[in-house]
C-alpha cells in the first residue's frame, strides 16, 4: 500500500489511476475481502506489472522488387521492429497510393508474422503503391513503417533499332561463317532482363537461328553458322523486362554476303599501247562496287616527279586518275589500286603499268622511223611547236623534255640521239627488209666507186638498207652534215656485218639522188648487194617501197695494166688489166725485137678487173725461147706497155 491505500470496492474490479507510476518499477495490486461481520480475508497479490510509455523501434519494411506485373497480389516482408518494454505484440500494415495511406487495403491484423501477402487488391498499370507495417507493443504503443514504392508495370519494353554488324549497320558483310548484330534504344522502366536475337533469310525469319538468349550485351555474333553469297538475311530481337513483359519483335534492314574483294571492272586506258609524253593522262578506274576506302599510288621507274605525283578523285563507282605532262620519254608508271568494300574485303593487289612513248615517236609505233624523221623536218620546216622535242636532260631513251617555244639544235640533237639509240638498241634495224614491191620501180646506176638512187618525183623522205657483205666492199655515205638547206639526213653503218641504213627527210619534196660510196676490197667476183628502198611523200604516204638483190661488179676507176707476176717467169706468167669501160681490147706479146708473138686478147671485152695468163708459146703453140719480151695493151684511147722477162 506504497503507492495506493486501501480502498473499498463493491465488485471484483478495481480501477487505479497508474498516470504517475513511472517505468522499470515493479508494480503488484493487492486484495482482500471483509465480510458482513468484519472479518478480514488474507492478502493476495497479482504477479506485478511495470509501467511502458515508450513507443517500439521501427523497423524495414521490404519487397520483392520496385516494379511488378500482378495487379492483384503483393508480397512484403518487414524484420527490425522491437520494443524493449512490453515487446511488440502483433503487426498491422496498410496499403495505399502514397506512404501511410490505407486507400487501396486498410488496416489489417497480421499477428505476429514477419511477412504476408496482400490479396484481392486491384492494382492499376503505372501506379506506385506503399505498405505501412504497424509495430504495436503488448500495451498498445505502435510504429510504423514504410516500403518504398511499387509500381505495376503491365507495358513491355519500347522497341529501340537493330543495326547489321558489329558497330554502324552495315549492307554487307564478308564472312560466310558468322554474322554480327547490334542494337540501342531498347528501354524499360524496370529495366531489360535479356534480349533474344534470331536470324533469318526473311524479316522475323529464324531459319538460320531460332530465337537465342543473349543477355543483356547489346551486339552478339553467331558463329558456326554458313551463309550464302547473293541471299538476303535479317536479324530480329526482342526484349524481355524484369517482369517477363515481352518487346513487339524487330528486324534489322538486312544485309548480303560479299565475300570477294571490289574489282576494276573497266580500265579506261589501255596499258598495252604507249602514252603520250606531252598530253595529260587521265585515267578512269570503274568499280565492280562501292567502296568505303581506297588508296591510288603512282611510281615512275625512272623517279620522275610528273609519274610519282597524281590527282585522284571518286565518283560513286568511279575513279579518277590525273597525271601531269611532260613525262620521261620510255618511262614507266606504275599504278597501285587498294580497294575496301563495304563488307571489309580488301583487294590491294592490282597494278597497272603504263609505258611512256619514245621521244621523236610521232607515230607511236615503238620506234623512231622515217615516218618520224619526215614529221620532225616538216615541222621544223613550218614552226609547228606541236612537234617540239627539247632541251631534254637525261640519256637516251630516258630524255625528260623542257620545251622552250622554239625549234633549234637542241630539239634537232633531242631527234638524231633517239634516232641512234633506237638503230642501236634493237636488233634487225639495220637488216634490208622484204617488203612488198608497190609504186615507182627502183632507179639506179652502179659506177665503179659509187652508186646513184634516184627518187620518184613527189619525195619528200627517203630510207636505203644496204645488207653486203664486207669482206668483199666497204659501203658508205659521203661525208656530209646531218643538217642541211635541204633537209635532214642520218645514216649508221655496221662495217662488220656489212650493212647500211640511211634515212632522209627533205623540207620540201625533192627527186635529188642518193649517192652512196662503194669499195671494192677483191676483184674475182661479183658482190652481191641486198638493198630495200622507201620513198614517202608529203603525206609520209608510199610512192615507191620494195626490195632488190643487186649483184655488183667490181669496176676499176681508171685503164690500167699491171706487172705480169711471177716476173721473171718460167713457164707461166699472169697479166692483170683493168677496164673501167667496156670496148675491143688488144693485148699482144712482143719479142725485143718488136714481133708479134702472141695475141691474149684481141676483141671486145667488158668492163672490170682482167686476168690473162701466158705459157711461153707463141701464136703456133711452139714454146719460145728465154729473153726480154714485151706485153702491150690497147682499149680505146689507153695504150700501156710493159716488160718481162722468160728464164728457161
């Protein structure tokens, strides 16, 4: 009775008013009963109680994630509420749209668990739900708790874009074997669980690969796969949230297999014909495709800085080439083409080689000709500039020209260098050739040390190739200058293989004859002379070409009698003469005494070199006797005598 006195009650209740009891104080009731005449019952005692004024601890309230799709359902669990007093007693939770609101479940008893699952709601897509879990202690003191939101997500994710290849969507690709796809955008409010990707040779098409987990990486490559060249394919992809919400299904624009490099399908200049050292090269590469990359380099073999720099351009399937004249004479430029498509094929072995022509070339033919030498002269002759050809640096063929607006010795000596290198360079250019017989037949005289080619009216060039042979005749031109009034004229000689080649071009058309100088190194017999002729006309047309076996005589210069040899003699002696015209010949032994012994000719006889032998008999055939005997020749208006002497 500390705390409060004994009081009298009628009923088996008694009511304390306990506001100024304090906690951690052990508190016990007691009673007793007195009856009717005032006796007193024993004192009995309640077990004790103590005070608890303090509200419990708050604890966690979790779920199982921050979004789901059960619009009917939600599970939660809490832990961490205490109360160090009365302990906690039982948990209430409430449901609603914001923290602590109860508009969607109100209040509910859920003993003494630590988790429920709240049933029956109905849940709408997009909203966000709280759970308050009430803590209430054995006296009554509750905390509350709150989970963080729930929202009910019902949408699948929103589709994003599916690229072909590893990084840029691509047209094309390259490997037969496996394929690459990538893809962004894709986006869930709960976030995307996995995606799943399939190939096909149709947009959504899985007959390559069906459907295929790939996580939640965003570029995934099939392997093990075979894929054809020329066929379409697609990739699709779908993703899949948190929730098991599924995407609408994508495919990507498709792609083909190029697994061949790009190619040139066209090359508009040929590099079997030879370029021009003064005209600007332009060269136009056609493709077999697009391509992404390329890479042109040009090399001339000779280094020179006109080959090894170009200007390239593309145009859709198109390249261009451009090179800058002038270039070295007889070079070659070779140019490199890399290609990438846009498959990544890479084709870098092509290379074409172009040669430059050969300085005094006009015609293009590969070598410096009559047909050249007439149009140098000509346009030398009319001040064509066209047609220039120096100052030139470097060595034949290898010349790099300069041109200087004006024609003199230097574009005269750029032709005659070029003109030798390529007779000295290239074999048979000094051989006659067999060429067919057409026009004017060929006009000539052969005298005893020369010979004369007459041209057909109307020349305007003129080419001789003389093939003798050389032990028998040296064959030249006489010395003369390489330049003239009249034109110009180039000759070179193989003095060992017995040949002769002669080129001349006139300014202006001209029937002049040729003469060509000849020396007789025997006497026996006739020189047989191959000799093939060209005459062109102002138009470096034919007017007369063909080819002649000339078999020349050997003629002496002048009459001549020579010494008899052996002399003296016995039994036989030989006399040479030498008849530079024909006509009757004399030729008469005498005795010291001016008889007539022997007649060794008496009668016509042609020109050219003579020989005659005596044996010592006179005119009956009677063999005379050893003395001084005298021979005595007569030709027209030659008349020589000599002496020998007969030793028996």
């Amino acid at each position: 009775k500390d705390i409060f006195n004994w009081f009298l009650g009628q009923d088996s209740i008694g009511f304390f008013d306990v506001s100024d009891l304090v906690e951690g104080t052990d508190y016990f009731a007691n009673a007793r009963v007195t009856d009717r005449v005032g006796f007193k019952s024993e004192v009995i005692s309640t077990d004790g109680f103590r005070m608890d004024y303090g509200i419990p601890v708050a604890g966690t309230v979790s779920i199982k994630a921050p979004f789901q799709s059960d619009t009917n359902n939600i599970i939660f669990t809490w832990q961490g509420f205490s109360d160090a007093l009365s302990g906690i007693g039982h948990y209430d939770y409430t449901i609603g749209t914001t923290a602590g609101a109860a508009d969607v479940a109100p209040r509910t008893n859920t003993g003494s668990m630590d988790s429920t699952t709240a049933t029956n709601l109905k849940l709408g897509n997009n909203n966000t739900y709280y759970i308050t879990v009430y803590g209430v202690d054995l006296v009554g003191n509750e905390i509350s708790a709150n989970s963080s939101g729930i929202t009910i997500d019902l949408v699948p994710p929103t589709i994003g874009t599916l690229a072909d290849g590893s990084a840029e969507d691509v047209e094309w690709l390259k490997d037969t074997l496996q394929a690459s796809a990538n893809w962004t955008g894709f986006y869930d409010l709960n976030g995307i669980d996995y995606y799943e990707l399939a190939l096909g040779t149709t947009a959504l098409g899985t007959d390559i690969k069906d459907w295929t987990d790939v996580g939640k990486d965003t570029s995934f490559t099939f392997t093990e796969i075979l894929l054809k060249i020329n066929t379409d394919y697609y990739f699709s992809i779908k993703a899949r949230d948190q929730l098991g919400n599924i995407s609408e299904p994508i495919s990507s624009d498709g792609f083909r297999i190029d697994a061949e490099g790009p190619k040139i399908s066209n090359n508009s200049v040929p590099t079997d014909s030879p370029l021009s050292i003064f005209n600007p090269i332009s060269i136009d590469l056609t493709l077999t495709e697009d391509v992404t990359s390329y890479e042109i380099q040009t090399v001339s073999a000779q280094g020179d800085p006109s080959g090894n720099s170009s200007q390239v351009s593309k145009v859709g399937t198109n390249i261009n080439i451009q090179l800058t004249p002038p270039f070295t004479s007889a070079d070659q430029i070779t140019v490199s083409v890399s290609l990438t498509d846009v498959a990544g094929n890479i084709n870098s072995g092509l290379n074409y080689t172009y040669t430059i022509g050969y300085l005094a070339d006009y015609d293009n033919d590969g070598s410096v000709i009559l047909a050249d030498q007439t149009e140098f002269v000509t346009a030398w002759n009319n001040n064509d500039l066209t047609k220039e050809l120096g100052p030139v640096t470097g060595t034949a063929p290898y010349f790099k020209p300069t041109p200087d607006g004006e024609f003199n010795t230097r574009d005269g000596m750029a032709f005659v260098r070029m003109w030798y290198w390529d007779k000295s360079n290239a074999s048979g250019k000094l051989m006659a050739k067999l060429q067919a017989s057409q026009g004017y037949p060929l006009n000539i005289e052969i005298e005893a040390d020369h010979m004369m080619v007459y041209p057909p009216k109307g020349t305007k060039a003129v080419e001789l190739i003389l093939d003798y042979p050389s032990m028998d005749m040296k064959v030249k031109l006489p010395q003369s200058e390489i330049f003239s009034d009249k034109g110009m004229t180039l000759s070179m000689a193989d003095t060992i293989g017995g040949q002769l080649l002669v080129n001349t071009a006139y300014f202006e058309k001209s029937d002049r004859p040729v003469r060509i100088d000849l020396q007789h190194l025997q006497r026996e017999r006739n020189i047989p002379v191959d000799i093939s002729y060209l005459f062109l006309d102002e138009n470096n047309e034919p007017l007369s070409s063909g080819n002649e076996f000339l078999d020349i005589k050997p003629i002496p210069k002048e009459f001549a009698l020579h010494d008899n040899y052996p002399n003296p003699f016995n039994p036989v002696t030989t006399i040479n003469y030498d008849l530079p015209k024909e006509g009757n010949v004399r030729l008469i032994i005498y005795d010291i005494m001016g008889r007539e012994i022997a007649k060794l000719n008496n009668g016509f006889m042609p020109a050219g070199y003579h020989s005659v032998k005596w044996n010592a008999r006179n005119q009956f055939g009677v063999e005379v006797s050893a003395g001084v005997y005298f021979y005595q020749i007569q030709a027209g208006q030659f008349s020589k005598t000599q002496k020998m002497i007969l030793l028996k």
